[in-house]
C-alpha cells in the first residue's frame, strides 16, 4: 500500500512538471520570446546528445529498435499537442477570494453610507458631532478636515457625516465630492447634477455658481460639498493647468458671493496638507480651530473596542486583554495611536484565514504578526502567489502594471481613478481581454475599489496605506523596474557626491533600463535633481549617438564609396598593386604594375616599386614613353625627372644607357618646351660628369631629341654642348656615332652646312680611327645621313665601302687605347652590317645596281655557316626586295631567301620570326599573284619545320601575311586554298585546324573587299561547323573569331548569331582553363557589339569556370583575362574581385596593373600602345 502511495505521488509530481513545463513553453510562444525558446531546445537537444548512452544501458540496446524510435516521436508529438492546447486556451485570472463582501471589514476600501448603523459603533461618534458642530456653524464657509493617510478620512465623511446631513430633519444637504485626476469643476458640477438629480439639459450650460444655485433650489436647503480626496487637485494640476486655473477661479468666485448657501470642507492628507495653501492665498481665508478639524487616530482602548465590535459582528473570537496588550505594545505608531486602517487590514488578514484556530484574535494567532506594512505586503504577496498557481508568471507581471497605474509613486498618492478603456489605452502592450481580467480581479479582492463615472465605471486604488507594499512588492515581481529605481538612487547619488561630473552620467544600457521603467520611477525628495542627471544623461547618449551614428554614416558612406563608386573602387585598385606591387619580389610584374601606376599617375607608388626593381631599364623606358602621352603635363614632366633620377643610380652600363636614352627621346615630346630643355640639360650635364663608357647610346638621344624641340635657338646650343662634350675622352667608335647624330639633326634643322661639316669629320674619324669590326657600321650609317642630304654618289660610294669591308667574316681588332684583343661578333657582326647595307641602298636606288648589291650581300650570307646570323641576312634582303620596283627581280631574289631559308635545318622561335618576316616582305611584292605564289613556297617550307608550335605560329604568319597582298582576289585564292588545307587536317590534331581556321578568318577580317571577306568567311564557317569534339573547344573558338571577324565588317546581325551559336558550344568545353577562356574572349566580342549586359553574364559565367581551374599558372592567366575584359566594361568593382580570386602573388600583380592600365588608356587614349596590323 505504501508503494502504491509512493508511486501516486511520483506520477503526481512528474505530472505537475510536465504541467509547469508545457505551460512555460506556451508563454515563450505567446509572448513571443524566441530567444529562449530557442535555448531551451538546444538545451533539450544537448541534454538527449548526452543522455543517449545512458538510455542505450537502461534499455540494455546496443542500436535504438524502431519501436522506441517511434515511441519517442509519439512523446514529442504528444508534448507538441498539450503546448499548442495551451497556447490557444491561455489562463484566466480568477478571484480565489476566501470570504463574501462583510460588513465591518472593509480591508483598505472606506466605509460607506450603507454602512453607518456599524461605523455608528466604531468610536467615532464624539468626533463627528465635533465635525457637524463646525459645519453648522453661521460661520463657517470653507475648511479643512485633515489627517494622516489611513486615519478614515473618506470613511468618515461617508459613513459619519453624510448619513446625518441626507435626512429631512437635517438643516443642511451634504454631497459627497471625490477627486482623482479628472478636471476637478467637472467632477464637481457631474456629482452635484447626479446626487441631487438636478435636469441634466437645465443644467448643462450652467457654471459652477448656477449648478449650486439649482441644487439648493431642487433641495431647498444650503448644501455642504465634502471634498474627498482634494490633494489629487494639485498632484494632477500640472497635467491640465488651464482646468486647475478654472476651477481655482470659480471657488474664488463662489467665495466672494454671499448670498449663494454653499459650505466647502476640503479633505487632505496631513503630508500633503500644504497644498491647501495655494487654495487659501487666491480665496483670502484663514485657518482656525473654527474651520479645520483634525481627524486622530485611535488609542489603544478604543482599538480594543473597535476590534471587539469588528469581532462580534464577523463571528470572530476575541482575547481583549491580550489584543489590548499587543496594541499597547506592537500596533501604535509615533503618536502613540492606531490607525483605522491598520485595523481593517489586522481584521482583513485575520477573516481570510482558512483554519479555524488562526481566526481569531488571539494569542496564536497574531504571534507572527509584525508591523501593520509588513502585514500588509505579506497579504498582497499571498493573494499574487495563490494566482500564480493557476496563471502563468508573465500574468502576474501584468497585474502588477495594471495595479501600479493606480500609484502615483513619486507623491505616493493614488494616480486618479481609470476606466478599463483608459487603461488599455494607457497599457498598450498589454492585451485588452488581459488587462480587463487584471481589473475584475483587482476589484474583487478590495485592492482597487470601482467608482461610478456617470455612465462608466472607473477604479482607484483602495487605500494610500497599501502604497507601500504595492511598491516594495513590484520590486520583487517587476525586478526591473525596481533594479531601475535602485540604479537611479545610486548614479544620482555617485553624481552628487562628485560634482555633478559628466564622467558620472548614465551609459547606453543603465539609461535605456531606467527609461523602459520610467513610469515606474520613485522620485522622491531628489525629484529635480533625478529629473537633471537624466536629462543630461539623455542629452550626452544622444550626443553619443549623434558622434556614433555620424561615425557610422561615414562609415558605411565610406564602405558604400569604397565598394559602389568608381572612385572608390579605383581607390582600392591603386592601393592593391601599391601593395601587392612591393610583395611580389619579382622584377617583370614590379615593372609591370609600375608601368600602370605611372601611366595613371601614381607617381609616388611608382616610386616605391621602382625602388624594388634590380633590371630597371625596361621599365623606366616603358614610362618614360608613357609619360609623354600623360594628359597633365605638369604630371608628365615630374614622371620623366622621377625616371631620370632612378635611371643615374644604376650601376650596369647597358642598362643605363638604354633608360638614358629612353628618357632623352621622351623628353623631346613633352608639350612643353621650357620643361624638356630642362631635362635635357639634366641629363647632359650628368653625362658631362664622365660616363664616357654610355655617351655612344645617349648622347644620340639627346641630339635626336634636341631636333624635335620647337625652340630652335634651345636645340642649336644643346647640339653644341653635345659637339664639345664629345670631343672629351669620347672612343672614336661612339664619337663618330655622336657626330653622325648631330649631322642628322642639323639636317632636320636646315642647317645644312653645318651638317656637311660634322659628318666630314665623322668620316676622317672612322676612315683613320675605328677598326675594321665597326667601319662597315659607321660607313652605313655615315651614308644614310648622306642620303637624307641628297649626295647619292657619295652615299653609294660609301656603301660599297662598308660592303667591301662587311664581306671578311672574322676580324679581330686591338683597342691600344684600353690595351685588349678582342675577337669580333664573327658572323654576327658581319650580318648586322649586311643587313644594314641593303637596307641603306635601297633607299639610294630600287634599280638594278642594287639588285646587284643585294646579289653580292646574299652570295655573302650564303657563305655564312651559322643559321642565326645568316637569317638577319636573309631577313633584311627579303624587305629590300619587297621595295625593288622590278618585280621579277624582287620574286628571284625572294625565292632564293626561301630555297636558303629551306637549307636551314633548325626550328626555333628566332627562325618562325625570320621566315614571318620574310612572308610579310613577300606579300609587299607590286605583283599579287607572284607574291601569292612566294607565300605558297613559304607555306610549304613552314609545314617541314620539326616543331609543332613553331610551325603552327609560321603558318599563322603567313596567312595573316595574305591579307596585305595589294590584289584582293589572290588574297582570297590564298585563303580559299588555306580552308582547304585546314579542312583536310586529321580530327586527331583539331587544335591544328582550329588555330589554323582562326589565322584564316583573321585574315579574312583585313581584307579590303568585305564582299570577298564574306566569302571567305563562309568557307571557314562551313569547316569549323563541321569539327567534331565541340568539349574541346575547337568548334566554338573558331565560331568567335568569324563572330569577331562580322564585327570587324559591321555586320552586328550575323555577329550576334555567331556568338549565340558559340556561346552555346562554351558551354559544352571540358576543361575550365579552355571554357573559362572562351567564355572571356565571347564576353570581349560582346563588348565590340556594345551588348554589356550579356557580356557580363559570360564573364561571371567565366569567372566561375576559372575558380575551377587546378593549375596555378592557368587559373592565374583565367582570372587576368576576365579582370581586363571587366575593366574594359568599367565594371571596376567586379574586375576588383576577379583580382581577389588569384592563386598567386604574380597574378594579383598582373591582374590588378592590366586592370589599371586600361582605366588609364580609357581615360587617355594616346597612351594605348598602337599595334600594328601585321604582328610577328
């Protein structure tokens, strides 16, 4: 049997758990608390992960059964129902009030008429005849009845008072006036209309004088108004002060007319009986024992007899010795008296005891009884917890808010009286149905009382006296509001005791506590300075949040430029390379990124990198170039002193000599005089410093930039300076140089005989000073300027010179200056000079003497063993052939370069340019359809080459070469029969036939006959269709460069469909290197068509494939590719990002500086490099 009891109250109890659960998680769903909702899951989740290998050895399993997986689904489901029941059937408030309405308990509600046989027996007759005594008076006009909160005041007017002023026999009518927060001569003239049921249609347009006028009138007798509750006057007097004024103003009024029988008692607290004063100053009356009464408190006897009347009446049983002695000892307060109200509360808590033994006045039963506050804060946590037992926490919360409306808990008065309208109004938050449920049990447990507001019906709080313990006790069931009072109490006082200092005023968090509470706030006797600190504390969060927000606006202004605005991203595109620039430690892309900062101006930057960079010559002759083409020219010539500055610190002559001449020819295109004449000078005068070792190379550079300047005058005296410079331990080889290049630019400055005198010099000098190795040079070179001056003999003459000399292959020469043997170039040397030699005579003559010459210097190059040297010679008799104006010797001379060429057993990249070169010279032929048939023997000696990728970029150049035949219809032979050769390639090597087909079709595009380009055109559309394999990429490639080639022609309709087509075999490619770059090269082709939305799809499309790629190098090209299509699109943002993706510190390098330069070369054309037509 125990077991069984046992085991019920284990079920029991885990019912009461699983209750109180359920119900909690229905209130975070109903108040909406997600957060801990969300905990508590995880909570539930973590403590199941736990627990799971303990439920495996309880149920002795190894593997959960599928019955208990099941099961557990059926619990959770089941759990899930009994919440959703409890959400939608929340509980009501309920009054669990153990007692019925009694009679001589009233709790903390007062006595009213009904109820003045009882309160007859309560020990206040004696004062109420004192009281009607003073009232009866002839005269009395106006008093006061006062008394400490609890004393019985409103009982004591209603109970005591009116029940002898309502009677036929009484002389006067009282009306019974209660004040809360309304408009006070409202409430006055509504309760005198109601009570003495005066016309309401007579009376509504009557003042406060004519509504007494018609109720003294209806009554026929004076009236005496009993203001209960006055100090509600002046507590809510601030809120409508127009309505305080009116109603001041009319009982002045009233007060200065005689003959209207009105008496007045105002009823106030003692605490608050100063208020009264403003009412007496503006009426003029004074105080006196003659209209102020003092309604005391009890003494201990006569507590004893009320107690014992109380108990008779509620059937209570009564020790009155001991209850005399407890009041005597325990219950009187400063004044050695006992409130009524602490006696109502003692009768109150005593009733509403169940057990029979604890109800009663005895000695049992009030031993645990304190102080009459704590008595009554125990009741009122009591009445809360036995509601907590049947409603959910959060419910008790809001019937505390619904009851602290009621409390005005800085003058610790009542805060008026509130419909439950006005309530749901003032309580927003709060459901309506809830805060009517709070209300009805409000009342039903006597802690509000209702009032009858003509048609409505308002509530109040019960008693003052219960102000306490409502605002001890919200503490505990409002923790905030009361941890805010409690913060507020000690910042204020932490900020007094310190000055008032800022340093001490509230932070974001404190502040915002205190005001989501404020309504709760107890002011007190520091009301002002509470109401400061906070309104300075508001002021500084403001202030705060005004810096905190301005700080963030330009924050996320800055983000918003950084990453949506062209500056911005441009911005972050300057500082990467910046950045990356210095880390990559490589030369070629440190140049590379100091070229593009250069070319937009980042002179600085460009700087830094060119500070990191070991081989500077390229670059500095890269942006040197650059510079001239800068659209401020003040920027142009910083950028050229820059380079020139870096360019005297490096320590290899070659080097050296190469960016001092770049920086001497850029400086002559500089648009502004002045500033070039300075540069040069610099530069000159550096070299003047010694450095004879460089003036050979920069010395002509500075003489060939002298020529170009537009200030004559400037460029006389540099020449001269050049001319006397040279003359200073300068080797006769570089001075012949220095002089040939002055002779030149006298020429181009008509100062022709001054041009004769130097070049004479120059040609003693290298007749009797220059070795043999570098005569034929000088002598070339010599002739050449002899040309530009029209003595043809002479130059012939000297020609034939420097042939004969050229023609002795190996030459060694003594330098006695320096006192070394030297071998020379060999062959090297010899060809340099050959080919120098014709490329001079043909500018002599195109007629048959130097066929001839060129005859005798390609009899020479066949002599010459090595293959490098002899195809210089080959390659500069092919371009001197193109020029003859006898084509039959020009296509003799070509075809045997070829049969040569043909001999040559070597492949290589120098031997595929060499061969390019001559094709192109072949194409130049005034005879298309011999020039053709050049090409064919070309083609047919480029298909023998050993090397695959050799060969391949020979034949492209040949093709490519077809296009510059002066006779359309040979190109388009040409061409037609190149498709066909491409057509018959194996599907085995298909990336032959593509490039091949690409070659053709680019070609085709140059042309000068779009009708026979589209024929062409059509051919190669027809075999790249036909390519098998489109994963590859070999079919959608060529299908772009056709698409190209149409944009080329202006043809956009068939272009787009082109690319749609190819767009699609994209698609298709395997591998992402070759997807990625097709997908680029579409978007580029787009971009010609001004489509740019398209273009960005496939670029993004691109950008995806390329992130795929494994190979660093191949993903790193990708990438580079996509950020320049998207910069030249102007998506700078997008081409930042592709930057971003890089596997490498070389391509975010490369990447980000193509990027830059096009944004550059966008802005300013002229420094877009121009390509030419025919590239090798």
């Amino acid at each position: 049997m125990e077991n069984f009891k046992a085991i019920l109250e284990s079920i029991t109890e885990t019912m009461k758990s699983l209750v109180s659960l359920v119900q909690m998680v229905a209130e975070l769903i109903r108040e909406k608390k997600w957060v801990e909702l969300i905990c508590l899951i995880l909570a539930v989740i973590i403590v199941g992960w736990v627990s799971r290998e303990v439920i495996k050895s309880i149920f002795n399993i190894e593997e959960y059964p599928q019955w208990f997986i099941w099961g557990c689904l059926g619990v959770i489901l089941l759990f899930c129902i009994a919440v959703l029941i409890a959400v939608f059937n929340k509980p009501k408030l309920r009054s669990d009030s153990p007692f019925e309405e009694q009679v001589a308990i009233k709790g903390l509600r007062p006595f009213t008429q009904k109820d003045a046989e009882v309160f007859s027996k309560l020990e206040r007759n004696k004062s109420i005849n004192a009281c009607l005594s003073m009232l009866q008076d002839r005269e009395f006009r106006i008093g006061i009845l006062w008394g400490e909160s609890g004393c019985g005041k409103s009982s004591f007017i209603q109970a005591g008072l009116m029940p002898k002023l309502t009677t036929e026999e009484s002389q006067y009518r009282g009306l019974y006036i209660k004040f809360s927060d309304k408009s006070p001569l409202e409430t006055v003239k509504k309760e005198i209309i109601r009570d003495l049921k005066l016309n309401s249609q007579e009376t509504e347009n009557l003042d406060f004088l004519g509504v007494c006028e018609q109720g003294i009138k209806t009554v026929g007798k004076p009236l005496i108004l009993f203001f209960d509750q006055f100090e509600q006057v002046f507590v809510h007097r601030y809120k409508f002060p127009h309505v305080y004024e009116q109603f001041s103003d009319s009982l002045k009024q009233w007060y200065e007319q005689d003959k209207i029988d009105v008496k007045i008692l105002m009823c106030l607290r003692s605490d608050l009986l100063s208020f009264q004063w403003n009412i007496q100053k503006k009426l003029n009356y004074d105080l006196n024992s003659y209209n102020s009464f003092e309604l005391e408190n009890f003494s201990a006897e006569e507590a004893t007899n009320i107690l014992e009347v109380i108990a008779k009446i509620e059937n209570i049983d009564f020790e009155r010795d001991y209850i005399k002695y407890i009041f005597e000892t325990n219950f009187m307060g400063k004044d050695h008296l006992i409130s009524p109200v602490d006696l109502q509360i003692l009768s109150l808590v005593i009733s509403s005891q169940n057990i029979s033994e604890k109800r009663a006045f005895k000695k049992t039963a009030l031993q645990k009884i304190g102080e009459v506050e704590g008595l009554l804060y125990q009741y009122l946590e009591e009445r809360l917890k036995l509601r907590e037992k049947s409603t959910a926490k959060s419910q008790t919360e809001k019937l505390m808010k619904v009851l602290l409306e009621f409390v005005d808990g800085n003058e610790l008065t009542r805060a008026g009286a509130f419909t439950i309208k006005e309530l749901q109004d003032k309580l927003k938050p709060i459901a309506p149905q809830e805060i009517s449920e709070a209300i009805n049990w409000l009342a039903k447990e006597r802690l509000i009382t209702p009032i009858q507001q003509e048609e409505e019906t308002a509530y109040e709080l019960a008693h003052e006296k219960m102000i306490p313990a409502v605002m001890k006790l919200s503490g505990k069931i409002l923790p905030k509001a009361y941890k805010a009072n409690e913060l507020l109490n000690k910042k204020v006082r932490v900020w007094m005791e310190n000055n008032y200092s800022p340093r001490y005023l509230l932070g974001i968090r404190d502040f915002w506590l205190i005001e989501s509470h404020k309504r709760y706030l107890i002011w007190g006797n520091k009301e002002l300075q509470k109401q400061r600190f906070l309104q300075q504390s508001k002021r500084r969060l403001y202030r705060n949040l005004v810096i905190l927000g301005t700080i963030l606006m330009l924050l996320m202004t800055g983000w918003g430029w950084l990453h949506y605005t062209t500056p911005g991203q441009l911005w972050q595109i300057r500082r990467e390379l910046a950045y990356w620039g210095e880390k990559v430690r490589d030369d070629n892309y440190q140049s590379k990124a100091a070229i593009a900062l250069a070319k937009d101006g980042q002179i600085k930057d460009m700087n830094s990198l060119l500070g990191e960079i070991n081989g500077k010559a390229n670059t500095l002759t890269a942006i040197a170039q650059a510079s001239t083409q800068l659209s401020d020219s003040t920027q142009a010539v910083t950028v050229l002193k820059e380079t020139l500055t870096i360019a005297q610190q490096i320590d290899d002559s070659g080097e050296k000599i190469k960016a001092l001449s770049a920086i001497a020819q850029a400086s002559s295109k500089l648009s502004n005089s002045t500033e070039a004449v300075i540069v040069l000078k610099k530069l000159l005068t550096f070299l003047e410093q010694g450095y004879s070792h460089v003036r050979g190379e920069v010395f002509p550079a500075i003489v060939s930039a002298s020529s170009e300047l537009s200030d004559t005058t400037e460029a006389v005296t540099l020449l001269e300076k050049v001319f006397n410079a040279a003359q200073d331990k300068t080797p006769s080889d570089d001075k012949v140089t220095i002089l040939t290049a002055i002779a030149e630019a006298y020429i181009k400055l008509s100062d022709i005989k001054k041009a004769r005198t130097v070049l004479k010099e120059a040609l003693i000098i290298a007749r009797e000073r220059i070795y043999l190795s570098d005569k034929s040079r000088q002598l070339t070179a010599i002739a050449e300027v002899y040309i530009k001056l029209s003595d043809t003999k002479k130059a012939i003459n000297l020609l034939q010179e420097a042939f004969n000399i050229a023609q002795q292959a190996n030459i060694l020469y003594t330098d006695e200056e320096d006192g070394y043997r030297v071998k020379s170039f060999g062959f090297y040397n010899q060809s340099y000079n050959l080919a120098a030699i014709s490329q001079a005579y043909i500018q002599v003559s195109d007629g048959q003497e130097t066929v001839n010459l060129l005859r005798k210097v390609l009899n020479v190059a066949k002599q010459i063993d090595d293959p490098y040297p002899k195809l210089i010679v080959l390659e500069a008799i092919a371009q001197a052939s193109s020029e003859l104006s006898n084509s039959t010797e020009a296509v003799t001379l070509l075809e045997e370069v070829l049969t040569i060429q043909q001999q040559i057993n070597s492949s290589s990249d120098f031997v595929t340019r060499k061969l390019s070169v001559i094709a192109y010279a072949c194409s130049q032929l005034s005879d298309s359809k011999k020039a053709a048939n050049l090409l064919r023997q070309a083609f047919n000696l480029a298909l023998k080459m050993d090397y695959y990728r050799d060969r391949l970029k020979t034949l492209t150049a040949i093709i490519q070469a077809s296009s510059q035949l002066s006779d359309t219809t040979e190109a388009v032979i040409f061409l037609t029969q190149a498709v066909t050769f491409a057509e018959q390639i194996d599907d085995n090597v298909l990336v032959h036939k593509s490039e091949i087909l690409e070659a053709i079709i680019q070609a085709s595009s140059e042309l000068s006959d779009n009708t026979e380009a589209v024929t062409v055109l059509k051919q190669a559309l027809t075999v790249a269709q036909e390519t098998d394999n489109p994963g590859y990429g070999y079919k959608a490639s060529p299908l772009s460069a056709i698409a190209e080639a149409y944009i080329k022609l202006s043809d956009t309709t068939k272009a787009r469909t082109l690319l749609k087509q190819a767009v699609i075999l994209a698609q298709e490619v395997i591998y992402p290197y070759t997807k990625s770059e097709l997908l680029t090269r579409l978007a580029e082709a787009y971009i010609k068509l001004s489509d740019n939305t398209e273009a960005r799809i496939l670029l993004k499309q691109a950008l995806t494939v390329a992130q795929q790629i494994d190979n660093s190098d191949s993903k790193g090209e990708a990438l580079t590719d996509i950020a320049e299509a998207q910069a030249n699109l102007k998506r700078w943002g997008d081409a930042l990002y592709t930057t971003k993706q890089c596997p490498s510190h070389n391509c975010r390098v490369e990447s980000l500086s193509k990027v830059l330069t096009v944004y550059a070369e966008l802005k300013n054309p002229d420094l877009k490099e121009q390509s030419n037509k025919f590239r090798i």
